[in-house]
C-alpha cells in the first residue's frame, strides 16, 4: 500500500489544454444505469467518470463532475475529497500519497452497483451467495466476491463471517457504504488505508474538521 496508513487512504492534469472549453457537466442519470435514476454507477472499469486514472485531488475531481456536484476536501488524519450534491455526501475519494487513485467510499444510495443491482446501499443486504470474503476494516467488515471492484461495509461485528453459512446472517443488515477500487478485491492492494470510516457529517457541515 503506497500511502502512509491514518484509519477509515506527478498528479496528472485534467485532460486537454487550457485553451479547450470545459466539457458540460456529467449528466444526472448515467446512460444503462444498474438501476433506473441512479446518478453513478459502480462498474469494473470505473465508477461513474472517475477510473483508476483519475488524479485524486479537489481540481481534477471537480472539473470531472462539473458544477452540479461539490468537492470539499477533508483532512481526517489524511487528506479525502467529499463529493457532495446539495447537501448531500454521495461518496468521498481517498488519495494514495503520491495524489494517484486508491479508492472511493459509496455513502448514499443514488448510486448503483453494476454488477450486483441488488445491492442498494443504505438499504438491507440480499443475496450473500456471490460474497467470497469479509476483511475488518477498523471494527466493522467489508465484504466482496474476490476479483470484483466494489465491496460492501456493514456497522456490525467482524465475527463470525468466515463461511458462506455465517455469511448468511448479513442479509437484512443494511449496507452501509460500497467502496470501489480500481485494483480488484481479495489481494493485498484492497487492504485499507487509515482514513476509510464514514465520516462524521455534522462536523463537516458545522465547519469544524473531524
């Protein structure tokens, strides 16, 4: 893992010169949504128009999503860029050291997950079959189908899910964010930085950092 590890995660520039026009903002509804209406959508090559190139910094990323989306970056023991609409936090972006991609945290169930449209988060987990591991990650699990790119975090212990039988006890438990990674699951680069919790809202929108 290339960045300095805080719980919860050179820089290439925005594509094109600076004499071409900025292109119109992203669309609200991707076109072959998982999901009717979704805002994004998490694939294997990319999540929404953020891919594993995308540089991970608040100017890269906001010039990428346009003006219907806000990037706040977050210093929470390590730098994360909060992407807001609204008031509303869809995900956050964390950086590697070296300002490449590592991954982005799902908050908000605007988003559908391509390859499992079952899966909403914020609503109650169905179908653990697919699911081949859980890792803890701080005290709650993230749970994936080994080689995919998106898994799925829960606020539940970390015991107990070291079979598909105990795996069962997930479903009904709401998801509680879906990560992306551009790297695929079950390896040792899916490990998390320091840094990848959920964020703590009323702080960011109180102004006070977390």
């Amino acid at each position: 893992m290339s960045r300095t590890c805080t719980l919860a995660l050179a820089l290439a520039g925005c594509a094109g010169s600076a004499s071409q026009a900025r292109p119109e903002p992203i669309a609200n509804v991707v076109p072959g949504a998982a999901r009717s209406g979704a805002l994004f959508e998490l694939g294997v090559e990319s999540l929404g128009p953020i891919t594993g190139r995308t540089p991970a910094n608040q100017d890269a990323l906001q010039h990428l999503l346009g003006g219907r989306y806000t990037v706040t970056p977050v210093d929470r023991s390590g730098i994360e860029f909060h992407v807001f609409r609204d008031q509303e936090l869809l995900f956050y972006v964390i950086p590697n050291d070296d300002g490449s991609l590592f991954n982005v945290h799902v908050t908000s169930g605007k988003l559908a997950i391509v390859e499992h449209p079952e899966w909403v988060i914020q609503s109650p987990f169905q179908h653990s079959e697919p699911l081949t591991a859980c890792e803890c990650w701080g005290q709650h699990p993230v749970c994936f189908r080994s080689g995919d790119h998106v898994g799925v975090a829960f606020e539940i212990s970390c015991d107990n899910l070291a079979t598909p039988a105990e795996r069962l006890r997930l479903v009904g438990v709401p998801i509680q964010r879906a990560v992306w990674s551009p790297k695929p699951f079950g390896g040792p680069s899916s490990e998390p930085p320091q840094g990848s919790q959920p964020p703590d809202l009323s702080k960011i929108f109180s102004g006070k950092q977390p």
